[in-house]
C-alpha cells in the first residue's frame, strides 16, 4: 500500500498481492522476503507447504502455500509473532477470518482453515485466488494501457454493491471499502477483499461474532481517509451507511479516475459532481447523481441500501439502447450453466468441474440481468446440487467428528471400568473364596480402564486398541459370573456396554460388539452346561438358590453389590447418550440455520426477480 490510500492498522491486503501474473512474486517480492520463503516451517504440522511470501507489513504477512493434504494452492494470511502478544490485534484478526468465513457468496473469497503453525502465530487459510485490484486497474486506465472499458468496470461495480449488499443483510459492515480491495479477474470473477475492519451489527446472523464490535473506540480513526465516510471519521462504530459512501467514492474514481476526497481536506464536503470536478471525462448525468446522492454528508440523504445504489447504476446500464444486448448475453451465459448442470446431472467425469462453470457462467448472467426470474431458478438449483462425491473437506470433517464420538467413548469405557475398583474393598470384605476369579475380573478390568485412558488420549484412534478394550471389558464381563452366576449382573453389564458400542460410528465395530455382548453372555452358561466351570444355580423344587462361587454371599453384601450395581449400570449409559443426544441436537440445530440461511438468501433472490 502506497501514498495516502494507507489503511489504519498497516498490514498488506490480500487484494494488492494477488495480480494477473498469477502470484508472480519472483518480481515485485524484494530478494529478503524469496530468501525467507525459501526456509520457511512447514505450517500446521506439515500440512500447509510455504512457497513464497508474498508481502509483509505492520500486523503480519500473507504467504503462498500448498496444501498438501488436498492437494491445492492457497493464500496463508499469518499474524506476526508480537502482535500475537497483544489481544486486541490477534482478535481483530481472528474476527476477519471468523466474518469473512461466515459471508458465503461467490464475490467473497472462502476461508479454508484457521490453526496455529509450529511457531505459535496464528493463521488462516483462503481461496486462492488471480485478478487485478480495481486500483491497479485504474491506474492502468490513468496511463492509457488497461485493456478494461469503463461499461465493463461498472458492470463490476454492480456486482460489488450486490455483493455488499448481501454483507449488509447478515449484519456485517465492511467499513474499509476501496480500489485495492476490490478485484477482478480474468475471466469474469468479482472479489470483495480484506475484511479486517469489518464491524457486525446487532442482530446480526454471523455466528459466533460478537456484535457491537468491541475493537474500535470513538477518535481511532480505522479505515482508508481518502474512501471513509464523514461519520467514520469521528466514531468508527457506524452503520450500512459508511459503505454506501465509499462505493460512491469508488464510482467517482471509475467514472472521472480522480479520487472523490482531496488529501489535503479530508473533512470537507465532497465534490462529487463529475461536471464540476472533471468536465473533460462526460459522465452521464444519470451516473452523476448517483456519485452526489451516494456520497451526501448526512446518512439520511444517502441510498438507504447497497442495492438501491446498485439497481441506480443498474438502470443507466440498462438502457434502450443496449437492453437487448444485455439480455442476450444474459441468456448465452445462462445457456451454458444450462449446459453444465445437465452435464454434471449425467454423470459427467468432472461433475465439480461443470458445476463451477456453471456457478460462474450464472453470476455472469445475474450481473447482467439481475431480476431474471429463471436465471435466479437456476442459481438455486446449483446451489442446491449436491455434489457426487463427498469433498475431501466433507470427509477430512466427518473423520473428525466420528473420532470425538470413539473418543467419548474410551473416556467413558475408562470411567466404567475403573469404576468397579470401588467394590473391591466390599468384595474383599465378605472374604474370597477363589482369588483366581477375583483376578479374572480385576485384571481385565485394569487394561480396559488403561487402554481406555490411552485412546481418550490419542489424536488417530486405531481400531486395534479399540478391539483390545473390548475384548478386554467383554473378558472382566463374563469373569462377574462367578459372583451371582450368568444370569444375574452379566446381562446388565453387557447391556450397558452394548448401548455404548452401538453408538460407534464404525457398522464393523458395531458389528463386532454385538457379537462379543452375546459370546459373553452365552460362554459361562455353555461352560457351566458341559461341567467345565461349577454349577451356580441349585433348583430344589420350586426354588431357586445362588451358590457362591468366588465369593461368600451374606444378604447385606447382596444388596448392597447388586443395589449400587444396576445403580451405577443405569447412570452411566444415561449420561453418554444424554450426551450423545446433546451434540446430535446441537449439530441438528446447527444445520437446520444453515438450511433457514440458505433459504433467507433464496428468498431475497427471488424477490429481487419479483
């Protein structure tokens, strides 16, 4: 960043690095920074693989990386390792990344990841992304070598206060709108950039972001001077307003390529009639008061939404004169998303491939002819198709999430099991009879409450120590039988142990589980049957008798054992699927706003094409 079009706090916006030449950081990267790419850590445990940095200013720096467990390029926005110590601006940078994840819209660009690298400092991850910023385009234009006319930069522009628009309806100000952070690429893109300032309303739907942004205070000045609306100057907590200001700045340096604000005033009204300013550029009159209604001092005079200033520019572009055209072009780019959908629909190699195009081909198509009723119909249906194979992301989650449930339940296995040491003293009290069966519980028990212990414990739980804890829990199981016999405690605790197991998000372990509740069931009475352990139930006549086997069984020690048994046989699986319901409703729950959000946003198109 250069001159006066400095953002407070300094740090290099990803826009400004990101030029046609497609990263080429070898030529605008002083040899310091290419040296230090060179022996730069391996981010994330590995994960991410610096290439190059590609700037680096007062608060961090933004690198190239690969990420090598999906197998992409991707830009690492990195916060340098003092302002790591200071609260305030590793917030500040955590919130850009936490609002510009939750803003899903094709114009801004998608946050990936969001870790620590090996170092401590903190980073996140985003599209990767090859265009020019509107600013280096402008200044192509002021030299006479951009290839851009100024019809097609408001065609974007369009674009952009849609896009704000869509910011402004979840709630989130961008509050440091300018050229540099606004770009555009080859092949039609629109990015809205740099979300660092940005300032979440109350009642905003971005989750998990503090409203009322507690970062900024009356007379800090944040934002870019040259583009800030009046009222940000004084109190940078403002509203939509702000934003509807700096657009009409940014429309006055595409229509006149002169800034709207002088340097040297930067508290005075401005000027914003192009005839006054810039006789020489003939700007429409229409496009003319669009710039001063925009840029009014007051927010009451300005446009009440971003979409108004849009459909204001939207109607100049829409004149008689070239309606028609617009619609056709409209309607070829509609035509082949058309085509994309049906090809990704018949099972085309590529389906992501011709579901992106189609993506593309339709955000050209709404950028030209908004209120088209079937283009709206068919941005849905993309946004609504699921894709064929599960993305390597979906998968990288899944994998996660299923690992927290094995890891719940090892924690409660190690609980369970561990547990049954608290009967021992009573055991031990009433005498032992065979201590070989007290071993045969106690031993097994021990290792699963260890191996429990150990995979609660683990990053990557494998399914080897998951079988070991069952084997080792369905071995303590059938060892109880020589305290009541088969049929009276065995049956509770592998009924237990099988509600845990049945929860496991693996069908084999599941499988597996119920095959080894009923061999622990089944064995001591097979065993008992062929005479190789001793019989533990007596029947004379019409009644029925416990012989003691590893232990003695006076009435007090019975129920108490088997009180606080069932007892404890209740309460614990009660609290893991009451904790398993919990985060199945939570997710639920989750999805379900995703789902209302998703159609909130098919609702707004839909009536934007009413």
């Amino acid at each position: 960043m250069a001159g006066n079009d400095d953002t407070q706090p300094s740090f290099p916006t990803y826009a400004e690095l990101t030029q046609t030449q497609g990263w080429a950081g070898a030529t605008a990267v002083p040899v310091a920074w290419a040296t230090a790419a060179a022996n730069a850590e391996q981010s994330s445990s590995g994960r991410y693989r610096e290439a190059a940095v590609l700037g680096v200013g007062g608060m961090g720096k933004v690198l190239l990386a690969h990420d090598a467990r999906i197998g992409r390029d991707v830009a690492v926005k990195v916060l340098h390792v003092d302002r790591e110590l200071e609260p305030q601006d590793r917030e500040r940078f955590l919130r850009e990344a936490q609002v510009q994840g939750q803003l899903e819209h094709p114009s801004i660009v998608p946050v990936y990841d969001i870790d620590r690298r090996d170092d401590g400092t903190t980073f996140f991850t985003m599209r990767r992304v090859i265009g020019r910023t509107l600013g280096a385009i402008l200044d192509d234009l002021r030299t006479g070598t951009s290839k851009y006319t100024q019809r097609e930069l408001l065609q974007a522009f369009v674009t952009i206060c849609l896009t704000i628009d869509y910011a402004h309806t979840r709630g989130v100000v961008h509050r440091d709108l300018k050229p540099a952070n606004l770009m555009l690429g080859d092949f039609g893109e629109v990015y809205v950039l740099d979300w660092g300032l940005a300032r979440i309303l109350d009642g905003s739907e971005t989750s998990g972001v503090e409203p009322a942004s507690r970062l900024s205070m009356p007379g800090v000045m944040m934002g870019t001077p040259l583009y800030m609306a009046p009222e940000q100057m004084a109190d940078p907590d403002v509203g939509i307003g702000a934003d509807i200001f700096a657009l009409g700045a940014i429309l006055f340096e595409i229509l006149t390529l002169e800034k709207a604000r002088d340097v040297r005033a930067l508290y005075a009204p401005i000027e914003a009639r192009a005839s006054v300013r810039a006789p020489h550029c003939a700007v429409a009159p229409e496009l003319e008061t669009v710039c001063v209604k925009a840029t009014q001092m007051l927010v009451s005079d300005r446009y009440p939404t971003a979409r108004a200033l849009q459909e204001a520019v939207a109607r100049y572009l829409e004149g008689d004169r070239e309606l028609e055209q617009r619609r056709q072009l409209a309607a070829a780019h509609a035509e082949r998303a058309r085509e994309a959908v049906a090809n990704a629909e018949a099972g085309h190699d590529l389906p992501e491939a011709e579901r992106a195009m189609a993506m593309r081909e339709l955000v050209r198509a709404l950028s030209l002819e908004p209120t088209n009723r079937e283009h709206v119909a068919m941005f849905a249906t993309v946004m609504s198709m699921p894709p064929r194979t599960v993305p390597p992301e979906v998968k990288a989650k899944l994998g996660a999430q299923a690992q927290e449930v094995i890891r719940f339940g090892a924690r409660y296995c190690a609980l369970a099991m561990l547990s049954w040491f608290m009967f021992l003293p009573i055991v031990l009290a009433v005498g032992v009879r065979r201590v070989d069966y007290l071993l045969a519980i106690m031993i097994p028990a021990a290792i699963a409450g260890v191996l429990g212990m150990i995979a609660s414990r683990q990053r990557a739980i494998g399914t080897r120590i998951q079988v070991g804890i069952m084997l080792t829990m369905m071995i303590a199981a059938v060892g109880t039988s020589r305290m009541f016999g088969p049929l009276i405690l065995v049956p509770t605790i592998l009924a237990t142990w099988a509600i845990v197991v049945q929860a496991h998000p693996e069908r084999r372990i599941r499988m597996s589980g119920l095959v080894m509740g009923l061999i622990a069931i089944t064995a001591p009475l097979v065993l008992e049957w062929v005479g190789i352990l001793s019989h533990s139930y007596l029947f004379p006549g019409d009644g029925f008798f416990v012989l003691p086997q590893m232990n003695a069984l006076p009435a007090w020690f019975v129920l108490v054992f088997l009180g606080a048994g069932n007892i404890l046989m209740a309460v614990l699986p009660a609290l893991f699927v009451g904790r398993l319901r919990g985060d199945l409703a939570h997710i639920q729950e989750r999805e379900l706003v995703r789902s209302w959000q998703l159609r909130q946003l098919g609702d707004d198109l839909m009536k934007a094409a009413a």
